[in-house]
C-alpha cells in the first residue's frame, strides 16, 4: 500500500490549487481515503473524507464550501480542489488510508 500527494506549492489568498494523492496497491472502492493537514504548531486534523463504496463525502466546518474531494477510481487517484484559500490554510497536506498509511505530506502556502 502506497500513497503519495502532491500539488502543493504557494499560492496568495483567494486563490485555488489541487491536490492529488496517487494510490497503489488497494482499489478506491474497497477503502475509504482521507485528506489530513498539519499546520505550524498545531495538531493534524482531519479536512475531508470520501467513502469507499458509494464514495459519499465529509468536510471538516473549517473547509466546506471551499474544497472539493473526488477521486478518479480508474487512475486510482485522490484530488482535493481548493479553492477560496485563506493564510489559516497553510499547513502539510496529507492523504491517509485509515490511521495506517499515510503519504508523505505536500506544502500548501498561501500568501495575504
């Protein structure tokens, strides 16, 4: 089981980025995916999940509205659309099959 984000990068307030998570070694459909983020001094929080089956969708209060999950079963990847970023959004970005694989994270920064 692997997993690896990427897309982060920097980006100024009001603006968008997406991240991806590309997945090997399970199917989308059997696991339910999460996107995790630590910022700077603070705990990782859970922002976003997606079911496996039926891929039904969760947002932290944080980022609803804002960010979009959705995955792409056949290229056996994750995405995370954010949009609307906010300087409080700047964090490691992570994506993570229950609480026992993770990705490495990916840097999301946004500038006021």
């Amino acid at each position: 089981v692997q997993l690896q984000a990427s897309g982060g990068g920097l980006v100024q307030a009001g603006g968008s980025l997406r991240l991806s998570c590309a997945l090997s070694g399970f199917r989308l459909v059997d696991y339910g995916i999460g996107w995790f983020r630590q910022a700077p001094g603070k705990e990782r929080e859970g922002i976003s999940y997606i079911r496996g089956s039926g891929g039904s969708t969760y947002y932290a209060d944080a980022v609803k509205g804002r960010f979009t999950i959705s995955r792409n079963n056949a290229e056996a990847t994750l995405y995370l659309q954010m949009n609307s970023l906010k300087p409080e959004d700047r964090a490691l970005y992570y994506c993570a099959r229950g609480y026992e694989y993770w990705g490495q994270g990916t840097l999301v920064t946004v500038s006021s």
